[in-house]
C-alpha cells in the first residue's frame, strides 16, 4: 500500500484522538511509518468480536446466577481471558482451573487459592465469594 493510499476512515480511535500506526511505502519506495486514523473494515471486525464477547459474558453470567457455574468463570470472561491463560495466571492445572468452575467445589476452595483467583482479577475475595450484579 502507498502511503497515500492508508485508510483515514472516522472509527473509534478517531473519537479519541488516537492515531493507528500504519507502514507503508513512500516515494522512494521504502516503507515508512504512517498514522491511521481508522479503517472503517477494521473497526466493523472488532465491534462485532466485542459484541460476541459481551454475550459471552451475559451467558456466563446467567449461569452463575443460575448456579450452575461459579464466579470463577464470570470474572475469567469478564477479564477477557480463557482456561489455559487463567491456569497460567493462577500457577495449576487447567484441569483443576475447570474445576473450580463447579459450584459445589468452589464453595470448598481454601482461602489461599480463593486469594490467588481475586489477585489476578484485581479484586477482593469479598468479592468473588458475593453473588454476582
């Protein structure tokens, strides 16, 4: 692409002022760095990744209201993050991580590991054991 030809569509970052940066080949034929401040494919692409990742946070969240998953999950997609990333964080197994996604485990968990699911989801244990808003 030339560096003429970079999309300047309005998306979201131009609503903050916030430039994309884009490379490009310039008239002599080398590739430079050009801001974007939009392309509106792009923009269309991840409004609607960020539409499904709402719903999938709306369904885990009427799960867990429904008691048929723990908060465990809600604030893993809350936080934009799945299994093997969350076991990472948290240092086990994806396989007790899935666990833990059970009700009746959850409710048996010690206060060590209730700590180390609240620390990486940057909020209280307090928290995580209240029933989810």
């Amino acid at each position: 692409m030339n560096k003429n030809e970079v999309p300047q569509d309005k998306g979201s970052l131009a609503k903050k002022n916030v430039h994309e940066l884009c490379y490009a080949v310039d008239e002599n034929g080398r590739y430079t760095a050009v801001p974007s401040s939009g392309w509106e494919a792009k923009t269309l692409a991840l409004n609607e990744s960020l539409k499904l990742i709402d719903e999938r946070i709306a369904m885990t969240k009427s799960a867990v209201l429904a008691g048929e998953l723990s908060p465990i999950a809600y604030y893993m997609e809350l936080n934009r993050m799945d299994l093997p990333l969350l076991a990472n964080y948290v240092g086990m197994h994806r396989w007790f991580v899935k666990r833990h996604f059970q009700p009746r485990r959850f409710d048996k968990l010690s206060t060590k590991t209730l700590q180390k699911y609240a620390d990486v989801f940057g909020i209280t244990m307090a928290q995580l054991k209240s029933p989810i808003r």
